[in-house]
C-alpha cells in the first residue's frame, strides 16, 4: 500500500481555509497567524520526539497518526469543532475523566449488552486526540485495530445526542474534518478553489449520467460532492436514494417559487411528516417562508386526506393520469408498465431535476413506485434527447388469481366479485347508505368490524377495483364474526341482479364453539344459485355445485390451508377471477362501508355486543 502523503492534502487544507477565512467564524487565538501562513499545522515532529511519545505513553502508535505528527507536530481547526489537535507533548491517555463508562451502563446491570459495554470502555482506554474543543471527544481505541496495525477514531459530543462516530483510521478521520471543513464554509461568499470546481464539476457529469441511467454511478459521485456541502449534490443524490426506497426525498425549507421544490420536494415532506405529532403542520410550514406556509399547509392536508395527486407535463403527464386510474382499478402491474413506457419522455421541472420522485407523494402511485420499480426507472434514459430504450426487467409478472389469499389473511377475508361491471358500479351494488367512497384506503385503514349501523349488523369496510377481464371484486381483510355464522346473508345476492357474483369468506377463529369456517357461494339475478360452507373438516352444500367446485375434490384428506388453497385456486379458474395480491396487501384503493352480512336476529334470536366505555 502506498503511504500517504500528509503534506499536500494539510498544505491544501490550510490554503483552503486562508481564502475562506472569516474572523466570525475562524477568530481563535493565532488565527491570523495561521492565516498568514497559510498553515494550520506546527513544525513536524522529529523521530527521537515521536519516539519519547511512544515510550511515555507505552505503546507504538498507528501509522497514519505517526506519518502526521512526522509532518506536524498538531493541528489547528480539525472541521469546525476541534480547534486543536493533540502534538507528541500533549497527547494522553483519556482515562474516562467524566464517568462515561457510567453514563451508558447506569441501570443496564449484568444484562448489559456486549457492543455497549464495549462502547462504554471506549473513553478508559482510548488516546484522547483533541486538546481544545467545543465538547468534542476524539478518541484513538487500542483494541480496534485493523490489519495494517491502524487504530479506530471515534468523535463524541454531548450534544449530538448520538452514539460515537467510527472512523477506521487517523487518516480517515481526518478526511472527515476536511469534508466538514468545506460543509461548513460552503455558504460563505466567494468560496471557490480548485477542489470546489473540481467537485462541481463532478456534480454536472453526475447529473447527465444519472439522465442517462447510471443512476449507480452518479449516486456514488453526488455522495462525495454533497459531504464537501456542494450546492445541488444533495438535492440530486435523495432524488436517487428516494426512488430507491432508501430516502425521503424531501428538501424541507426552500422556496416555492422553485419548481422542483413545489411539486417534488413539498408533497415528499409532507408524505414522511403526515402520520406524525399533533403539531406537525406548524413544525413542518415553519421550515418555510412565510409567503408559502398556506401553500405547504394546503399539501399537507391533501396528503394525510388522501386527496393529494401529483401532476406533470406533457406524454409522462398524460401517464401519469392513466396509470393512477389503473392503480384505482387495482392494476398496479399495468399502471407501472404505463409509468415506464413513459419515462423517456419525461421532462425535468429545473437543472436540478432528475427523476419524477413526487410520483411517491401519490396515494395511489406510490404504493406502485416500489424501490425496485424505482431502480427501474432510474436506469431508463430520460429527459430532452434521451433514446428510448426496452424497458429495465424488474422481475416476473404476478400470478395472483385468489389462492394467495390463503396465505395473506390472517384475521380472514370477505370477498365479494361481480360480473360484468366496472369497478365504480361495485359500492352502488354493496354499500350501505348512500354509497359514500373514502379515497385511497390501506388495508390497515380496512379493517374495522362494524363501522357502522345497528348493533345486530356486521358492516365492514371494503376495497374495490377490478378482478380480471370482464369482473370487479370488493374485499376486506377481516372475517365475519364467529357469533354472528348463524344469521349469515351474503351481500352479493342483491349485488348480482341483472348478473352474477361470488361471495368468499374466511374466519381463522380458534374458538371451539366457532371452528374456522370457509364460506362460498354464487348468486344470479338476485337469487342464491348455489354454495357450500365448510367447517372442522364437514361441509354443506346448497344448489347444484359444479363438478371442479365439489368440496369432497377440495377439501378430501388435504389439511386446512391446503384445502382452502386449492379452493380459491379452483374458484378463481372455473369464473376466470383474478385480484391483485400487490394492490390488495400494498396499495392504496378507494373503499366503502358495505351493507351488513348478517340479517337482523327472527323473532326469539338473541344477540350480544360489547362497546368500550
């Protein structure tokens, strides 16, 4: 390996910081000095001087902090919270001073674990390298030791209120400290020097690259511009990390009268603060200039409403409005195909634009924008001149049908389909009341046993889109309660008039009295047609079930969930049905409260309810 070389890295370092030198900022004791110099070093550090250093100390010390103090023995503004790095004379042992050990072990006892006991021996045994600075620990640990004999640095503040930061070497913590170095001066006017250009120059080459689809290529560029503080690089990289499924994307505080700011970064901050604090809209539009906190504030209600869309110019806005009606219609394999197709010809909103990240602020869209369809889009060639490409591979298409419902519903499922009807027709049909659509639903927002009505009823609210070619479907994540199997009425026998529909229920329960259930059956023209429900092992049939539905061929000597499998399979192939497992388990779809399943108690039923108080 190639040694270092210490002296034209410090010597740029300090030339650097002599040009950006700012006596509010840099006015320490000799800071003119050093200014002059153009040093922030001292004189090197002969050998018989490092030598007397390691005998003090007893140890030999790691190369990298040895070839250092060869070429100066210290070193003034270390970053911007280290004024003074320890020479040979001044360096010591930390000793823990303060009782850190204790601080991070109070109240574990002997169950304590390993990593941060460890952690918390750091300062007793650690070289402390900073002499001066603000609250700022840098400690060189013996006992983390790499294979060229280099020690770990780490950096503690209180304030941070983090645990310490590693380094593998001196040398990289010092890398670190000159990065810093140019973060923190990056908004000081006229800090320009070669390796700003240099950097700049990186972060134009990046963004080209990233246009072209070397997403991967540009990303690791704009990491090394954006710890240097370059202007752009960050707002580049979290577009990358964004639709990579590894960032927010957000860039809370800029103006809106910057594009990308108002259509892209806005609605993305708004997604990742909506679940969160009952003050969030004040803590999230104060970021932001007075003149635009109405304008935040109206996104952010948008989004937690799920009324937010998100809108672009041109062929790829034209997309982006097919695709958010397929992802309705519970498409989301042909939404994305939409998106995709349509990438080369989207086009950015400023320089500084790369991709359509705001597509994740998108109730229905960002569920389909998963971080691999987003590598997917990265990698297709975009904006003005791109060359339209075959699209990136991103996995085989879904089978889906209705037999992986048996493995994704552990409360149960309701399930209605409906033939020969769009999906906006499904609440008129099912609904309880006046039909009433709730935007954008998670399955986790489903599910709610009894919604509404009389105490008797079993509403639920359900999902709609479409179920393959010619079918529509409805579905909630919960099974029909156990008590209530008795007085059972499925909602499809009033949804199939002028058609027909298949109801489908499940109940996992584990109650004796009320053993898991299974429960299908087919109405046409508002008539029950056939059905058969099975329960413990024993089924019932009523009409005339078609020969591949027969529950002995299904469910005969198989186990529960393989029975159950093969029901849906053979259910969704004899009526030809399929219902997105993507849509259903990860997107967001419209929703409605659905008419009871139960039929109100006969004279002499009784029932039972409970509420909370």
């Amino acid at each position: 390996m190639m040694r270092f070389e210490w002296r034209p890295f410090l010597e740029r370092w300090s030339g650097e910081w002599a040009d950006a030198y700012d006596p509010e900022h840099d006015g320490l004791p000799g800071a003119e000095l050093w200014r002059a110099a153009r040093w922030l070093g001292r004189e090197p550090a002969d050998e018989a001087r490092i030598a007397a250093a390691e005998t003090r100390l007893g140890i030999i010390l790691p190369p990298s902090l040895r070839s250092f103090l060869a070429v100066t023995d210290g070193w003034h503004r270390a970053g911007s919270f280290v004024w003074r790095l320890a020479g040979c004379e001044d360096l010591d042992w930390c000793g823990d001073p303060h009782d850190m050990r204790g601080t991070w072990l109070d109240g574990e006892g002997d169950d304590a674990d390993e990593d941060l006991v460890r952690m918390a021996g750091t300062w007793s045994r650690s070289l402390q390298l900073a002499a001066e600075s603000d609250m700022v620990d840098v400690l060189l640990d013996p006992e983390d030791v790499d294979e060229r004999g280099e020690w770990a640095v780490y950096t503690w503040a209180p304030w941070r209120a983090s645990p310490p930061e590693r380094f593998p070497s001196f040398r990289h913590f010092m890398e670190d400290m000159y990065r810093e170095f140019h973060a923190m001066a990056s908004d000081r006017p006229a800090f320009a020097n070669e390796t700003t250009t240099a950097l700049d120059e990186r972060v134009g080459q990046a963004r080209l690259a990233a246009l072209r689809g070397e997403y991967e290529t540009a990303r690791e560029a704009l990491s090394d511009a954006a710890a240097f503080g370059r202007p752009g690089a960050s707002r580049l990289r979290e577009q990358i990390d964004a639709l990579c499924g590894t960032a927010t994307g957000a860039e809370a505080g800029a103006s809106l009268a910057d594009p990308y700011v108002a259509h892209e970064a806005v609605p993305l901050t708004c997604r990742a603060l909506s679940p969160y604090g009952a003050h969030r809209e004040e803590s999230l539009t104060r970021r932001y200039p007075e003149e635009d906190r109405p304008a935040v504030a109206e996104t952010l209600r948008a989004i937690e409403e799920a009324t937010y869309r998100y809108r672009a110019d041109g062929v790829f806005g034209q997309a982006v409005e097919t695709a958010r009606a397929l992802a309705r219609r519970a498409q989301p394999e042909a939404a994305w195909r939409t998106l995709a197709a349509a990438v080369p010809a989207w086009t950015p909103r400023s320089a500084d634009h790369i991709a359509p990240v705001g597509l994740l602020a998108d109730p229905y869209l960002g569920p389909v924008l998963t971080p691999e369809r987003g590598r997917a889009l990265l990698a297709t060639p975009r904006g003005p001149g791109a060359v339209k490409s075959a699209l990136p591979a991103v996995g085989a298409a879904p089978e889906d049908g209705l037999g992986w419902l048996a493995e994704e519903s552990p409360n149960g499922f309701r399930i209605v389909l409906i033939a020969g009807v769009e999906p906006s027709e499904v609440p008129r049909r099912l609904a309880a009341g006046d039909a009433t659509v709730r935007p954008a639903l998670t399955v986790g927002d489903a599910w709610r046993p009894h919604p509404g009505g009389e105490p008797w009823e079993n509403r639920t609210v359900a999902r709609f889109g479409a179920a393959g070619d010619g079918w529509a479907f409805a579905h909630s994540g919960r099974g029909l309660d156990a008590g209530g199997q008795s007085r059972f009425a499925s909602p499809a026998t009033e949804a199939s008039r002028g058609t027909r529909a298949l109801t489908l229920t499940y109940e996992p329960n584990g109650d004796p009295e009320f053993p898991v259930a299974f429960h299908f059956s087919c109405a046409e023209n508002g008539e029950h047609a056939y059905g058969l429900t099975v329960r413990d092992g024993t089924w019932t049939t009523t009409g005339e079930i078609p020969e591949e539905l027969a529950p002995a061929r299904l469910f005969a000597g198989r186990a529960e969930s393989e029975g159950l499998r093969a029901a849906l399979d053979s259910i969704a192939a004899h009526f030809g049905v399929t219902v997105s497992r993507e849509a259903v388990c990860h997107g967001r779809l419209d929703g409605f409260e659905t008419r009871s399943w139960l039929r109100e108690p006969a004279s002499g039923e009784g029932y039972a309810y409970w509420t909370r108080s």
